[in-house]
C-alpha cells in the first residue's frame, strides 16, 4: 500500500501496520523538498524527497526489505536507466542560474586583434 503524505505537505509519516489488511509493505511518500546536501564538497541544494516503509516480519524477512529498499531508491535515482522514455517527453529546461554557473567556468574568449 502507498500513501502520498507528501500531497499534504509532509516531508516524514509512520504508517502502521493494520493487523488484517494483508498488505506486507506499507510505503508513505513525503513532499519534495530543497534541502542542503553536499555533492563533490560543496553544499548544494537539491530536490528531496523521504519515502518511509512498514515491512511486516511476519511475512517478509529484514534482507528482502532492506533489498526492495535498495532497489527502489536506485529507481527513483536514475529512472532512466530503468525504464524506456516516454513518447512526448521533453526533457526540463536547465535552470537560469546553472546555466549562469557554467558560463562563468568557461574561459574568457580572447579578442581579435
């Protein structure tokens, strides 16, 4: 079962375990967020988002749980190299201040004499 916590402005939720739901795996989806991170020593800010999982032992062993874990945050963070591109999809336009940055890395062009 997924619940989207997120769509109520929620960044962490606990769900707990209904005792005869039949349902093994509950997983609540927090809101996308900036937060501070670092990436190649400096301190960025990128998009977050918590996704929190239930796991009933009774029916799923620690390992499996802690592998369905792995493998969906590897989805999550290159969903293209998972899944075939959508027909139509364009990618995003980068944002105005990277673009910035990466002009300002650039050598400055010499002029013609």
């Amino acid at each position: 079962m997924i619940t989207n916590v997120g769509s109520l402005g929620l960044d962490v939720a606990y769900v707990p375990l209904v005792p005869y739901s039949r349902v093994p795996i509950l997983l609540a989806v927090g809101a996308v967020k900036a937060k501070p991170i670092a990436r190649d020593g400096a301190v960025v800010i990128a998009k977050m988002m918590n996704i929190n999982a239930t796991f009933d032992h009774r029916l799923i062993d620690g390992f499996h749980a802690a592998t369905m874990s792995k493998v969906l945050r590897e989805w999550l963070e290159h969903p293209f190299e998972k899944f075939d591109n959508l027909e139509g999809w364009k990618e995003p336009e980068k944002e105005p201040q990277k673009e910035a940055e990466k002009e300002g890395e650039k050598e400055p062009e010499k002029e013609a004499q």
